[in-house]
C-alpha cells in the first residue's frame, strides 16, 4: 500500500523549494537571505545572473561558500559560516550593513518563519512570550526595511498544524510584512484579499490545501 | 607627541570603573578583541553592563566574564550562539538581565551615541513587543518608535591595522561592529594585528579616524578561529 489517495501528490523537496524562489528573483536585485533555508536559495542563483546577496554583518556581494582549502577566515556570513565574495563585493560596518536594510534599499529579503498571517504579518523569532532566551537578530530591520519580504518555510508544523493562520499566535516579528509566501506545498502571495495561491505542488488540490491552512485560500481573480 | 599606543594590557585597561557600560565589538569570533575581554577580565571591573551582537560562546572571553559574576545586564540582538551555555545558566537562575534588541537598532544606537544624536525614530520594532512602553509617532504616514542612543563608558575594538594617532583599518567581516563602537564610547581600547608608522597607512583607506580611538594594544595573534 502507498497510502491513500488523498496524499496522492508530491510535496516540493527543500531544495526544490529553494529553487523557486531563486528563479523569481531577476538580475540587478539586493537580496538578503535568512538563515536557515533561505541560505540555500542563493545556490540557485546561476552566477551570470547578477543577483547581489547581501549578509547583515556587513558583507555586500557574498559568493558560493568556499572549498574546503580555500576558506579565508575573516569571512562570514549571518550564519557564521564561511563565504567569498564576489568581484564587485564591498565591506561596510554594522550600522551602513543596517541602513542598506532599514533604508529600504534592499529590493528583496528572504526569511524563514514560525507562521505567516493572511494580513502579512510574520513570526519567526520566538516561540512563545516567555521564551527562556529570545534571540531576535535582525530579523526584525529585514521585515520592517527591505522593500519586499519572501517568506520560505514548510507548510505545516512537523506536527501537521497550519503555519499559515489568520492570526499568528507568536510574538510577531513585524506586522502585515510579507508578500509573499512560498512552501513546500504552494507559492501564496498575500494580498488585500488574503493569501491567494499562484502555485501547488503537482497533484495537490485546493480543497486539500486548504485542508493544510487555517486562513481561507484565494485563488486568483 | 601623540602616541596613543600602550606597551600593557596594564595600561590597556587602567582606570576602568566598577558599573561601567562596556561595548564589546565582533560578530561571532571575527572582529571580536578577545585578547581586551581577558585583559577585563583580568583587570577586576564588576557590575558591568555589556552591550554585544551575541551572549560569549563556551567559557571563554566574554562568557567567562559573565561567568565570574562580573556583569549586571547584557544588551544583545542574538544571545544564541553555537554554545551560550553560561549565558543561558545565569539567565535562567535570574542572575543576569537581558535587553534584547533588534540588530540594526543596537547598530544605529551605537552610530546615534557616536553622533551626538540622542535618540531616533525607527520602523524596527513596531508592533511587536519591543515597541511596549516606546514613545510612537507617525511621520508622513508611517508609525515609528523612539529608540534611545547607546552610549559606552568603555569600548573594546579589534583593528586590522592602527598608527600611533589611532587610525584604524579592518579586514573584511571584521569591521562588523568595531568602528560604531569606537565611535560611541568614552574610552576606546583597541587591540591591532599590525602597528603601521604614522603615515603608511593610506588616509583613503582608513576607516576609523584617530579621533575616535584612546588606546591601542598590538596584539597580534592571527585569525579568528570558532564561533
């Protein structure tokens, strides 16, 4: 047996996810990518399309991670992990880093979350109120600033419980924010009207979609 | 003759108060003095408020600080690190205060203090619970909070390179925090990979004019290694 015929669809790996994202992002953009799977978005970013990355300490222009012979250990990223930088690539401080982000020059911010409202509004730096250490980052400035703000995450908790809600029941990162959601199971953008689905994975439904989503699914007009 | 270079850590670190306001520069290891943080360490100041991207990771530099009992509050974006075991010891136990702020904010507090600015408005924060008990304002039809400048009694920076008047240079993620925190403080030690004779280092190519910077410590002890 291989279940039954309503999981009859095939949901989109991480990297497939990444991919997606990276091919809706246009040569010429400022892009700063979240830890955690965001990162990976930039590996499918061909080099010939000149996407700029940005990484929050301080690095404009950040390249493929290094082989492993060649690290140069005064650079890394949000991450901390080892990065180049491309030809073109710049080193600012801290508070330039922040005023590229929160003087809106970024054209595009892409940030993992805990759930994602149908107004916008994002949560992805803290569990619960009373989280024993909240660890925001600048999680923050990237939803507040960057011109645009993608959300890259799984559909549902491990769990199965909706992350995509019509309240979000953590501590918010920034209010009515994201523009645009993409999952492992759809790309959603929010709008005036609420999430509408652009995408699904194949095989999948809307009525099964919904099924996964606590806010009600548009589809568009 | 101006010559802002020490021959100690001695005289690095004299006349440090107990109750200081520390800004302590880096992001993970890179850029960070950790050669200064033990020199604090040794030099005995308690009581301390440190202000720093990240919490101290194992037992070293800026957690073992904390873990002496040496400072009151902590004000940081991302008191997580790889291992943030004392910090979070001592948060739990309820022995060490957290004001956690954004990133960018904790940056341009720094700028502001270096800037002779007060305070500013910022979009960072609002609607969340970093903005409780903020003065708000809407200019040209977005809503703002009022974030208070971050001054330092004392702060600590990692150089690339540095002349006897104190200009700086850095390399590459390890200009990180280090040049507002020079900024920004009242006394700015710095610890520098290189001495360079006043006048090589090419004034283009200075970051952190001299004016900035009190004392400089030649310490050089190669690349940063862990986070």
């Amino acid at each position: 047996m291989s279940g039954s015929a309503v999981a009859d669809f095939k949901p989109f790996s991480r990297t497939q996810m990444a991919l997606r994202v990276a091919n809706d992002i246009p040569e010429g953009w400022y892009v700063n990518l979240g830890i955690g799977i965001p990162t990976a978005v930039a590996d499918h970013v061909p080099l010939d399309r000149e996407v700029i990355f940005h990484s929050e300490n301080g690095v404009l222009g950040m390249g493929p991670a290094p082989e492993k012979d060649k690290i140069e250990p005064w650079l890394i990223n949000a991450g901390k992990q080892y990065i180049t930088l491309r030809p073109g690539g710049s080193m600012c401080h801290h508070a330039d880093s922040f005023s590229m982000i929160r003087g809106g020059h970024l054209d595009l911010c892409v940030l993992g979350a805990f759930q994602v409202a149908d107004n916008g509004d994002i949560a992805n730096w803290a569990t619960s109120e009373n989280d024993t250490a909240p660890a925001v980052g600048g999680a923050m400035d990237l939803a507040a600033g960057a011109k645009r703000l993608w959300v890259l995450m799984e559909h549902t908790t491990k769990d199965g419980s909706p992350k995509l809600v019509t309240k979000c029941t953590y501590p918010l990162t920034a209010p009515a924010a994201v523009k645009r959601v993409y999952t492992n199971l759809a790309t959603i953008d929010v709008t005036e009207r609420g999430f509408v689905v652009l995408s699904m994975a194949p095989g999948l439904t809307f009525e099964n979609l919904q099924a996964k989503t606590e806010a009600k699914l548009h589809l568009p007009a | 003759m101006i010559n802002k270079i020490v021959q100690s850590m001695a005289d690095a670190m004299a006349d440090i108060k107990d109750g200081s306001t520390v800004l302590l520069a880096g992001f993970g290891a890179v850029g960070q003095p950790n050669v200064l943080i033990d020199g604090l360490i040794e030099q005995g100041a308690k009581d301390l408020t440190v202000a720093c991207n990240n919490a101290g990771t194992g037992h070293i530099g800026l957690a073992r600080l904390m873990e002496l009992g040496r400072v009151r509050k902590i004000v940081c974006s991302f008191p997580r690190s790889s291992d943030p075991v004392v910090f979070e010891t001592l948060y739990r136990a309820g022995k060490i205060e957290l004001e956690i702020v954004p990133q960018g904010t904790l940056a341009e507090r720094m700028r502001a203090a270096g800037a002779g600015v007060p305070a500013f408005f910022t979009a960072t924060g609002v609607g969340t619970k970093m903005a409780v008990g903020k003065e708000h304002r809407e200019i040209e039809g977005r809503t703002y909070i009022l974030e208070n400048a971050l001054y330092g009694d004392l702060g600590l920076v990692e150089a690339w390179e540095a002349d006897r008047w104190g200009n700086l240079t850095y390399k590459l993620a390890g200009r990180n925090f280090n040049p507002i925190v020079a900024m920004a403080s009242k006394l700015t030690v710095v610890q520098t990979q290189h001495v360079r004779e006043l006048g090589d280092i090419d004034p283009d190519h200075i970051v952190t004019p001299g004016i900035f910077v009190d004392r400089v410590l030649h310490v050089p002890y190669g690349d940063p290694s862990g986070f």
